[in-house]
C-alpha cells in the first residue's frame, strides 16, 4: 500500500517551526511529525526493497539532507545552551 506524500511536507514542517522562533530548547526537542515519520518509513522500506520511482527516490534525497540540517541545527543549539551556562 503506497502511502502519499503529504501536502505539508516535512520541509514545510521545519520551516514552521524556525519561523516561530524557537529557543535553543525547542529546537533539541524537535521531532518529525507522525506523518512525516510514516512516510520516512515508507520511503525507507522502498528504498530497500529497491522499488522507489524517481519522485520517491528524489524525496528520500531531500529527506536526508533535512535530517542532515536539523542534525546540525541541534549541534549548534546545544553549543549555544553551553557557552551560556
């Protein structure tokens, strides 16, 4: 069963929460959506079962260089937390 991308992507999800200006303790809480994880699931389990079309392989691309920068985001929210304290 193809589970379908949804309208507000994870991207837009992210974009959400930085423009609501979260502290540095927000953004080390931020989690994805169950949506969002769902459809990770999904594109996941595709991926290694080698049957992603372009569309599905090219959201997985952009999926992980979101992850790649909500990664760096918490890095940088915990060496502000740390020059603070």
């Amino acid at each position: 069963m193809a589970i379908n991308a949804p309208a507000h992507t994870p991207a837009d999800e992210v974009m959400d929460f930085l423009l609501s200006g979260p502290t540095p303790e927000q953004v080390l809480a931020m989690r994805p959506s169950e949506a969002a994880q769902e459809r990770m699931r999904y594109l996941l389990d595709g991926n290694r079962n080698n049957t992603l079309n372009d569309a599905e392989r090219a959201e997985l691309e952009a999926y992980s260089q979101l992850e790649h920068f909500i990664r760096r985001l918490k890095v940088r929210a915990r060496e502000k937390l740390a020059s603070e304290a």
